[in-house]
C-alpha cells in the first residue's frame, strides 16, 4: 500500500508555551498569565498559546493514517529546540516532508524510521516536533496496513512479548493543585499529583515547607476520602481502604535554588520527606537544575549517593538535560536517578522512545514515559500504544492541565487496546464469559 497524498492541518495544542527560565526567577501571575519580560530565546511573552500540526497520510486505499507534530511546554529550556510554531515550520513540512513521502510504499516501521535518517542529524534535521508528528503517522500508517493495533506494530517489529497489561498512569494537577488532587483521589489515580512546583515563594516555600505541607495534605486527604467511599462498589482494584498510591512531585530545580546548591541539605530535606508521604512511595522529579548535562548528572549521582549513605528510600528522577536516546543512556550508565522521564515529544522519533523505554529496563533504571500538557489527544493515544508493547514502569496521563480530560484519553485508549489484545487471545472465550 502506497502514500498516495500527504497533507497538513495546523491546530492547537491542549496547553501553552512557557518561558521556564522567567517563571522560576520570579515572573509574577497575572490571571492566567505571567507579567515581565521573556526570557528564553524564541518567546515574545512568558506564556504563548500552544501550537500543534497534523500529518495526514492519505492511503491507497482511502484510509488516513495521522501524527500530531506537538513540542513540549517548557521548549527551549534545558537543551530542548525551540518554539514549536505552525508559522514557521509549515513550509518546512511542505518542502521536505511532503514530497520524500508522496508515493513511497508502506513497508515495515522500522524500514521507513531508517529512512528518515537524514532529518535526524546535518543541515537537514527537522525540530524534534516534526519527527514526532511524522514517526507516529508512519506507525499508524502501518497499523492501517496489517490491520492490527500500533502496539502490536512494535511488539512485532522489535521481538517484544506483548503483554495485556495495565501501565500505571501518573497524573498532573497542572496551577489546580487541591481540587485536581481529589478528582485523582475519586478517581484511584495510580500516580500522583506532579503538582507543578515550579516556584519558591508559592509552591515549594523558602525552606521547602510548603511542598513538605501540601505532601502531608495529599496523604490525609487520601485517608479522608478513601474513608468517605468505603462500603461504595469498587471497581478498581486497589480501590478503598486498600488505595496506596505513588506520590510523584516535579519541582523544576527549586530544591537547588532553596538551598543554595547544597547537596547535603538537599539530602536532608529529601529524606525528611518521608515522614510527610506518610509511607507512600515517594519520587522527586527534578531536584536541582544545573544548566548542563554533565554537571547535571554529577549533582543527581551525588544526590543520589547521599539519599543511599542517609537510608532514605525517597527516590529521585531525572528531567531536564535528559532529552534524547543519548541523554538518557549517560545518565542511566551514571546510575545518577533512580527513574528517568522520557518525555516523549524530545526524542523525536516513536523509535527513540521505544529504544529508550527498552534501553532502562534491561540496564536497571526505573522508565517512565512521560511527555508534556502541551500534546494533543492523537499524540497521547499513540504513547499509550508505545508504552503497552514497552510496558515502562509508569506513563504521563495527556494531554492538557486540568487532569480529566487527559487521564480519560490515556485510560481509555488503554482499555480499549487491552480488550482488544484479550479478544485476540481469547476470542469466543470473552463472550461466553459475559454470558
């Protein structure tokens, strides 16, 4: 089956861009936005509209296979590419992407993911948004072909055993921090809540006592609400009294700025957290930011080390300056973390991602498939897709801030995959079993 024709919609991302650096120097709110000047090269305010593109591959047969082109909300901070703009990477599409398409044969994933090598590095390379919208039209295009599920795309494709098993969903709270925490709570929310500490005086507090607050708030709400629905229909299997969650918190390097960079009392703080989660597992996303990835990844190596020598079991994940395949082995061989986000649209390319997923498990770190608000709902459900053939410890629930709607997006796709990867196991089995 051919490409027949390839075409672009310009859209909407499910958040904003945000200049990082701004906002953790103190850029004020106002309403929804912030006040002050920009920052990071490329923003003209603090906070601009996210953008996304569509790639629509037309089939021989009819059929459209779709990726969304999508960069993440914090672009152009930590070693990312810049602004991800429709503007000005629409004409990039038309006059590189679209005629190296137009034509070609829909052969194996992996056959075609070579072939774009040449967009990947050189005067040719295209913005990590690109080949992320692209790869995941690619792999839809041959899911449409073979008449399967993407997941099984990939499970064939790279020798993996393809499992019908749940991935747990982390989910954000986005600037909602109290009310998102209880819909996660209603809604038994396997990891929680990132809470977007991103700030000092606000969020995280001069000497962390307000994260160390808001951590002691979450366990009690849990207890409070988990107590209120005991005796109500379950339907998730670690509903009720037994509903342990993970807290997982994102804390964009306020740690360093609180404490001056000293990793010994960062150390100490970290440990004292744990009291606080109430005997939850706890990870910190994040914890310092040292503005380059080899000092990066000595400070967390460092950090890490005195979490060990303290016999604290807070654990710690690696963010900024961990953006491609290569970043994420440097700090997986430097044993530096104990989890590494994979945030999805930095990679680029699905098979980054899945190289990435498969390259921390089989050398001892902790995966977690993360991402970014500032996606699309097509994007998001291709992750699920990569994460059920990869099965990485934990996923990002995508798109947007306001947790409903991306966890639905998330959950479902998954249950619908799930059913359908039983069916093929079980097949007349399940409708017996409903009977």
């Amino acid at each position: 089956m051919k490409i027949k024709q390839v075409l672009f919609a310009p859209g909407t991302s499910a958040f904003f861009f945000d200049d990082q650096r701004a906002i953790k120097g103190g850029a004020p709110h106002d309403g929804f936005i912030y006040r002050g000047r920009p920052v990071t090269p490329g923003f003209t305010c603090i906070r601009e509209a996210g953008q996304s593109i569509s790639i629509l591959l037309v089939l021989e047969n009819g059929s459209v296979a779709v990726g969304d082109c999508a960069a993440v909300q914090y672009s152009g901070a930590g070693g990312r590419d810049p602004l991800f703009l429709a503007s000005t990477y629409l004409p990039v599409l038309e006059r590189e992407v679209k005629p190296f398409l137009e034509g070609r044969e829909v052969s194996s994933f992996r056959t075609m993911i070579e072939e774009l090598k040449p967009f990947e590095e050189g005067p040719r390379r295209l913005h990590t948004a690109i080949l992320y919208g692209l790869t995941q039209a690619l792999l839809d295009a041959c899911a449409i072909a073979r008449g399967k599920l993407m997941c099984e795309v990939l499970a064939e494709e790279y020798g993996l055993p393809l499992v019908p098993r749940k991935i747990p969903i982390f989910a954000q709270t986005g600037d909602e921090r109290y009310t998102n925490v209880d819909k996660m709570i209603l809604k038994k929310v396997d990891v929680l809540p990132h809470g977007l500490i991103n700030n000092l005086p606000d969020k995280l507090g001069y000497q962390g006592e307000k994260l160390k607050e808001y951590i002691r708030w979450i366990v009690h709400r849990i207890s409070q609400l988990t107590e209120a629905t005991e005796g109500a229909e379950e339907t998730h299997e670690t509903g009720g009294a037994s509903y342990r969650p993970t807290l997982h918190f994102d804390v964009y390097g306020t740690l360093g700025l609180a404490f001056s960079g000293n990793l010994d009392r960062i150390a100490s703080y970290l440990a004292s957290l744990e009291e606080d989660a109430g005997g939850l597992p706890l990870y910190i996303e994040g914890p310092v930011d040292m503005e380059e990835k080899a000092r990066q990844i000595e400070a967390l190596r460092k950090l890490k080390e005195k979490l060990e020598a303290l016999g604290s079991s807070v654990k710690i994940v690696a963010d900024e300056w961990c953006n491609t395949y290569e970043d994420i082995r440097e700090f997986t061989d430097a044993e530096c973390c104990h989890m590494v986000q994979i945030k999805t649209p930095d990679l680029g390319g699905v098979e980054n991602i899945v190289e990435s997923v498969l390259y921390c498990k089989t050398h001892g770190m902790e995966a977690y498939q993360g991402g970014t608000c500032n996606e699309t709902d097509v994007s998001a459900r291709v992750c699920v897709h990569i994460a059920l053939a990869t099965q990485p410890h934990r996923m990002l629930a995508k798109p947007g801030m306001g947790f409903d709607e991306g966890f639905t997006i998330v959950k479902n796709e998954m249950e619908r995959a799930l059913t359908l990867l039983r069916y093929r196991v079980e097949g007349p089995r399940m409708k017996e079993g409903r009977g």
